[in-house]
C-alpha cells in the first residue's frame, strides 16, 4: 500500500534529529491519532534554511512525510519553504493511501509552524 519512496523515507530518514541553536522551532500534534512531529531549522542571513532536522512520534507515514519535508526545504528560501504544502510533500512520496493523507498535515504544518517561529523571534529580519 505504500510507495518504494515513503518505504525508503520510513526506514532510512533523512535529518533526524535535532538543530543546534535552532532559530526556528515548530511543533505540531495530530489529534486524530496523537502523534507529534517536532522540526527545527536554521536560518542564513539570506533567509535560507541551512539545516532542517525533525523529530517524530507516529505512524511509518508520519515519519517518512516528516523526513522528505526536511530534504524539500533544504537550501530553500523561507518564502519558498512556506508554500511546501501536504500535496508536495505527498507528490514527492508517489503518492500517499487516502487515509494516511492527513499525516502528510503533520510534516508541512509543522514545517510552517518552525517558520513562522522564526519570524516570530526575528521581527527586524522579516519583512
Ligand atoms: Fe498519526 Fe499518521 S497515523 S500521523
């Protein structure tokens, strides 16, 4: 039921873990099933994710989503990673069954949430 790519992703996940000094904190639950998705990131003085690193508490879709988010944002601008939606981040995957769609929600909200973090802790550099 799942793709060569979510397989890959759920048993060799890119960028566990966690930033040092994250600028950016983001950190979501799904209430539907409890799962949690922490991401951090860190930011250049060109607005750009140098490094993204996430932690995940769920389901085999929950981690691979929350591991291809992580390598779809990185190098990206922050404006660029901000339109990263759970569509990509299931396109990029092959595809995800319909009733694991909603754990691709977690990797991109969570993503945006570490964005908006850094705004948030960063007035003068955002616009
Ligand atoms: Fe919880 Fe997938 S079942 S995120």
């Amino acid at each position: 039921m799942y793709t060569e790519e979510v397989m890959d992703h759920f048993q060799n996940p890119r960028n566990m873990g966690e930033v040092e000094d994250a600028d950016g904190v983001g950190e979501v639950g799904n209430p539907s099933c409890g799962d949690v998705m922490r991401i951090t990131i860190k930011v250049d003085n060109d607005e750009r994710i140098e490094d993204i690193k996430f932690k995940t508490l769920g389901c085999g879709a929950a981690i691979a989503t929350s591991s291809i988010v992580t390598e779809l944002a990185k190098g990206k601008k922050l404006e660029e990673a901000q339109e990263i939606s759970k569509k990509t981040v299931a396109e990029a995957l092959g595809g995800l069954p319909p009733q694991k769609m909603h754990c691709s929600n977690l990797a991109s909200d969570g993503l945006r949430m570490a964005i908006d973090d850094y705004h948030a802790k960063h007035p003068a550099e955002s616009k």
